[in-house]
C-alpha cells in the first residue's frame, strides 16, 4: 500500500521490521506459530479498543480468501471487521507481523483520511502498534496457550 522514500524505509527496518524479524514473524525467521482465529479475533479488538479509543461494536470475523487484507468492511450495511492471520506478504510477514501493519494502516486512514500512507505519523502509529502486539500485554492474543 502506498509508497515509501529509500531513506524512509531503513527507518521502517529499524522501528517496525526488525522486531517483528527478531520476534520470529518475518522473512527468513518466520518461526513463530500464526496466532488461532480465537486469538486474531480478540487481538484485533483490543487493538481497536487502543488506537480507536473505543470498541468495535461489529462482528470480527476470518478472511474467506487468502490474500486479503486485515480491514473494517460493510456487509449487509453492517460494520464488520475481518481478519487474516494467513495473508503472506513480499517480505514473509504472516500473522500478527502482517495484521498489525493493516491495523496501523486502518487506524491512520481513519484519524488523518488527507494523510498520505506511510506517512511520518503513520510510521509513528506502527511503531506503538508493533510495540504493543510484541509486549506481555499482548501475550495471550499472540503466543500459543
Ligand atoms: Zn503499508
């Protein structure tokens, strides 16, 4: 999504991907196993809940394809938030690695829609995001129970 300056993306390397690469979510150490449906459900609530400022009222509900990204869509006029642990990027980033990158892109489009993605701010919102998907408070959603 989006494009990125060279010089932006070392500092998306040093704030983003190399704790999801060191944590074992991306590229060749991509060890850790994808979190259950149970978990990705939860997790992307209490995302929601953070960065949002308030709960998402809708179903949350699994990918039907395999490719599709983590994203607030409507059915039936309704909000539903679908996840998916599964969809595998360029960079081999899976599960919560992935999920987190289309949470920091949700929450930015909604709070600053004139923005441009991967903008500074973004960046910043990922940063806490990936902090926050990858500490103790984050266990349960992200580590096998
Ligand atoms: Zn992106």
């Amino acid at each position: 999504m989006g494009t990125r300056r060279e010089n932006d993306l070392a500092e998306w390397d040093r704030l983003v991907n190399n704790k999801w690469y060191a944590a074992g979510h991306m590229g060749d150490n991509n060890c850790m196993p994808l979190p259950t449906d149970k978990q990705a459900a939860a997790g992307i609530k209490r995302i929601h809940k953070k960065f949002m400022g308030y709960a998402f009222r809708g179903k949350v509900v699994k990918a039907k394809r395999r490719n599709q990204y983590t994203w607030q869509r409507y059915e039936k006029g309704q909000a539903v938030f679908v996840f998916n642990q599964n969809r595998k990027t360029p960079r081999n980033m899976t599960g919560w690695a992935d999920m987190a990158h289309c949470m920091a892109h949700y929450v930015h489009s909604r709070k600053r829609p004139n923005e441009r993605p991967h903008s500074q701010a973004e960046l910043a919102l990922e940063t806490e995001i990936t902090n926050f998907v990858l500490s103790p408070a984050f266990d349960k959603y992200r580590l096998p129970q």
